[in-house]
C-alpha cells in the first residue's frame, strides 16, 4: 500500500523546534509534502533563518521520514521563501501562545 502524505505529515509531528518546544507540523513550518513511491520530499522552512541548529532539525526531519513504513529515501528541503511568521501557527495555538 503506497505512503500517504498524511503519514509523513504525522512522523514530522515528531520533530519538535527547540525553542519553542512545539513541533513543525503545528508551527506550520511544512511548505509542502510529496510523496511518489517510496520516496518523500519535504520542502520546509525555520522560525528563523539564523537558527543555530537548523542542520540539526533537518537532520530529525529526515530521519522521521525516513522512519515511515515504506519510505527508502527522503529529500528534505530548507527554504525561507516564503519567510516564516507566526500567521502560519494555527489560530488555536497561537491564541493559547499569546500571539
């Protein structure tokens, strides 16, 4: 049965930005998922282009995808276009973060 973007989706809720201790998926950090095959390519981005762990992040993100049953190879991409703000954190928890 073929992966599901969903189920990517779901392994990056793993990967949590260590600042503010919320994972990508609800920071809204995930640009866009593809998934063909058993191959997955993730384009996300940073709270900050400045991030001093930002190769670390990545790095758990890929191998979270890594860790979905049925996918052999992860393309995970940094961008910061668009750049990141905080309008891409889902209205109930940026409302419960104060923002």
């Amino acid at each position: 049965m073929a992966v599901t973007e969903k189920e990517v989706r779901n392994a990056l809720k793993g990967v949590k930005d260590p600042e503010l201790n919320l994972d990508l998926v609800v920071l809204g950090l995930i640009y866009d998922i593809e998934v063909e095959d058993a191959k997955a390519d993730v384009v996300m981005s940073l709270t900050s282009p400045m991030c001093p762990v930002a190769g670390e992040i990545v790095e758990q993100a890929t191998q979270a995808v890594l860790g979905v049953e049925g996918i052999d190879e992860a393309d995970v991409q940094l961008t910061f276009d668009p750049p990141w703000t905080p309008e891409r954190i889902s209205p109930l928890i940026r409302a419960s973060l104060g923002l």
